[in-house]
C-alpha cells in the first residue's frame, strides 16, 4: 500500500487516522410522495472558536436513496433478454437535480444500460429517456488505497444533471449473457438504488454573464470574505455592503486555512495574479527555474458552497503533481454556468454520501464558462491525492470540465481555463506542459499495477485507463491545451 502524508488543522494526526470514512447515505424509503420523506438530518461538528456575529450558512442539500424493484419483461425482444431488469415507475419525490444509480459491490460492473425521465419541478412535463453513463469505476481512489479499502465505497454510475425535479423514473436493462443468445441476461449487481440528490442553494450570488471572467487582482489587506464574494462579478454593487464577522465551522475553517497564503480565511475567491507576481509569491522547489503561468481566479470550496461536513476531516497528500489528467464529468452539458456551484454540490454529495468516498474525486473542475474551482480539501498549491484516475492518482491532480464532451465540442473558454490552470499548477513543481513524464501504475484496465508507463504531462484520463473519459472532442482539444499551457510559462 502506498504511504500517504495524513494532516488536519485542529486535530492531532493520531486522532485524525482513527477517523471513519464517511458513510453512504442512509435509505429513505420509496415513498410516492415528496411529504412522505422526511428531511436529511446536517451533520454535527464542533464551533468555530473564532469570535463572529453572523452564523454561517448551513447546506440544505439532501440525497433521497431508492432500492430498485424488479421491472416487467418487455414483450419486444429486440429492446434486450427476456429479463427487464430492474426500476422504479414514475413517482413523485422531494426536489432532486442530479441522479446516478449505485449498488453494495465497488469491484462489480454493471453490465447494461441504465436510463432516467425526470419532471421538471412544479409543472407535469416529463424529460425524455436520458442515458446515464455506466462506466464509471475508472474515476476512483487507487486499488489498496485507505480510501478504497474502507468498507464504505460502492460501485455507482456516473451521475446525471437534470435540473430543477420533483418525479423520476428509472430503468435499468442488462446485457445479454452471450451476444448470440439474447435470452439470457448478464447477472446485475446487488442493491442497486436510485439516488436522488438536492445540491442545497448557492451560497452567494453568482456571476450575472455567462462569460469567462477577467482576471481578479491580488485582494488588498483586510478584504473580508463578504467583500471577495463578489470578485468574480462583473457587475458589482454601486455600494459597498456592511462588513459583517462570519462564524466558520471548524471544518470550514481547516478547509480554508490551508490556502490562507493565498486569501483571507473564509474568502470565497483566491484571486488572480499577474506572471510577475506569481513568480515572487511561488514556494517553487529549490534550484527549479520559475517556469510558471500567471495564477488564474480559483473559486474556493467557500464560493461553491461546499458542506464541510461531509467530507472525511483529515487531507491526504502525495509528494508532487507531475502530470494532470483531463476529464469530463459525464453529467451533461444542460447547465448554465450560474448553476455550476450547484452541479458540483451535487457531485460532491454524490462522490461521499452515495459513493462512499472521503470527499469530492477531482483536485479541480472547470465549467463551460471557463471558471476554474477547489475541488478535492487539502490546499490548491499543495499534492493533495484524488479520485479521479484509477491507478495513476499518486503523484498527479485531476480537472474535470463540468459536461460531456464525446459528441460535443468544449467550449474555447473551458479549454484556454485548463491551459491557464495546468501553467500555474504544474509550473509549482516544475513540470513542463509539454513535456513527458514516467508514471508507476497502480493498477487499472490498462496497465498492471507497477507498470512504468510514458505519457505526456497533461494526459486524458483515457491515457491511463481504457475509457471514453475525457470525451473525443476534448480529448482532441489537448494538444492546444499543451502549447498554450507552456507559453503561459515562458517555455
């Protein structure tokens, strides 16, 4: 097993590895009506002790989790084997925007497909069938990793963006055992479940364009987080609101000390910097020239709203970041960039409650605005060890742009935002974006665990991993990403 370095801020480490992992969701019953569920209980943890007045905001998000029941076989039998499958008939449920389906057994596959209608929120109209990817193992901790081996992870597909809903409707149809035969069906895993999850309101109000924003500059001493809510809006107030103290819970407070470098605590926005000053303020390695891009805006696990709460307490580390791997999330492409903190609210809850991980997979994401945020706890200039690639995420970060992209073309924004991103962070341990670099496999479909494999310092996920994952058309846009990510260097 590889050994990690474990810390947190205000626990001691030997109580921080006695710490559990956090659990899956408990199962809420399938009711046929949202009044029928009774609403999650938040989490508890300790006060900040810093002295405040105004309390901090609680996440209201949710997950409802749904046991499958067995579907009639279809009459046709062209749609697949004789056995239907597994499903829920359309019911009506509390306030969900994203859905993915999980069961008991992380190392088992689901051999099939898996399809959701949802209903949009106050009104009767129902969605289409919609296609949730199923080939979503890929996208987790390293096999023997802590995290992999705590009891907790289930196997689950990708999760699924659908927006504002209130009904839903689920079937899942597998395989034929024997392509000749298609009256025998591949065997699907136990305990699948339906989750349902409510990503809770944003935190603070988001940027009215839907556009890349301009580069935020170096916060003046003194700026409270109130204030750096607003640095990413391109029309800020004509009047400057009343600065009010804010209560951090202590988890909230450990996840925003470790960038306290770079921000006030509890900012939302870790601003932009110019190349000149990116330069002075770098901890770069010693001896390393400072080939390093000008630091982009990076919207904080504050400014999204991220629950604290749910991740696991402690941050684990791996001892450099020699390469970044692409990927696309596979929740769709049916979010507007004022709903992208609520995207990765949900994924996050669905990463943890419903997956069973210590805390949201990827280091960062980027949506298709090119807004760049902290993903993964643990400090953004830091080696702080993902979920994101199976077999490779020692010694490597993960960005994933918020869509899918095997049939549509990413945006340019979220391109040039990987580039500027890559330029900076890899420009701290001193990788070259063009370069290549000698990765040691962990094991995954593609590589037995030891291998020692070449590829390229900013690689997609598909290059260390038999997937479609980062999509075709994303994974094309790479090569741009490499060039344009070295000049931001200096290279």
């Amino acid at each position: 097993m590889r050994a990690l370095l474990v810390t947190s801020v205000g626990i001691t480490c030997a109580a921080a590895l006695t710490l559990p992992l956090a659990a899956p969701a408990l199962s809420a019953p399938p009711a046929l009506s949202a009044s029928a569920l009774p609403p999650e209980s938040p989490g508890a943890g300790p006060p900040s002790v810093r002295a405040a007045v105004l309390p901090a905001a609680e996440s209201a998000g949710s997950t409802q989790s749904l046991p499958l029941e067995p579907l009639a076989a279809p009459s046709d039998r062209s749609m697949g084997p004789a056995t239907a499958g597994q499903g829920l008939e359309r019911r009506t449920a509390r306030p969900f925007s994203l859905v993915g389906v999980v069961w008991d057994d992380a190392e088992a596959e689901l051999h099939g497909t898996v399809q959701v209608r949802t209903r949009a929120t106050g009104s009767a109209n129902w969605s289409d069938w919609q296609d949730v990817e199923t080939h979503n193992a890929e996208h987790a901790a390293d096999l023997g990793s802590d995290e992999r081996s705590s009891g907790a992870v289930r196997g689950a597909t990708a999760p699924l963006w659908v927006g504002a809903s209130d009904g839903v409707e689920v079937r899942v149809r597998p395989e034929p055992a024997d392509p000749q035969d298609r009256s025998e069906a591949a065997p699907l895993p136990e305990g699948l479940r339906l989750e349902l999850v409510d990503p809770g309101p944003d935190p603070a109000p988001e940027p009215a364009a839907e556009t890349a924003p301009e580069p935020v500059r170096a916060a003046p001493v003194g700026r409270t987080a109130t204030t750096a809510a607003f640095a990413l809006n391109p029309s800020p107030p004509t009047t400057t609101p009343a600065v009010v103290p804010e209560v951090l819970t202590a988890e909230a407070e450990a996840a925003s000390a470790v960038n306290a470098e770079l921000a006030p605590l509890g900012a939302s926005v870790i601003p932009a910097l110019t190349k000149a000053e990116t330069e002075e303020a770098a901890n770069v390695a010693p001896g390393v020239k400072p080939y390093i891009g000008p630091r982009p805006g990076i919207i904080t696990r504050k400014g999204w709203g991220a629950d604290e709460k749910l991740r696991e307490r402690q941050f684990a580390y791996t001892k450099t970041v020699k390469a970044a791997f692409v990927h696309h999330s596979a929740t769709g492409n049916n979010y507007t960039c004022k709903q992208a903190p609520s995207v990765l609210r949900s994924i996050y809850r669905y990463h943890v409650k419903s997956s069973g991980w210590r805390d949201f997979g990827y280091n960062f994401a980027v949506d298709k605005c090119g807004n760049i945020y902290e993903g993964r706890a643990g400090g953004v200039t830091k080696a702080v060890l993902g979920a994101h690639t199976l077999g490779f995420n020692s010694n490597t970060m993960g960005i994933a742009v918020l869509g899918s992209y095997s049939s549509t073309n990413p945006p340019a924004a979220a391109v040039t935002a990987v580039s500027k991103l890559t330029a900076w962070k890899l420009g701290l341990f001193g990788a070259n974006p063009k370069g290549k670099v000698t990765l040691t496999s962990g094991g995954s479909n593609k590589y037995k665990a030891g291998a020692k494999v070449k590829m390229n310092v900013i690689s997609g996920h598909r290059d260390g991993f038999a997937t479609e994952c980062p999509g075709a058309r994303l994974y094309k846009k790479l090569g741009k990403a490499r060039t344009s990510s070295a000049k931001l260097q200096g290279r």
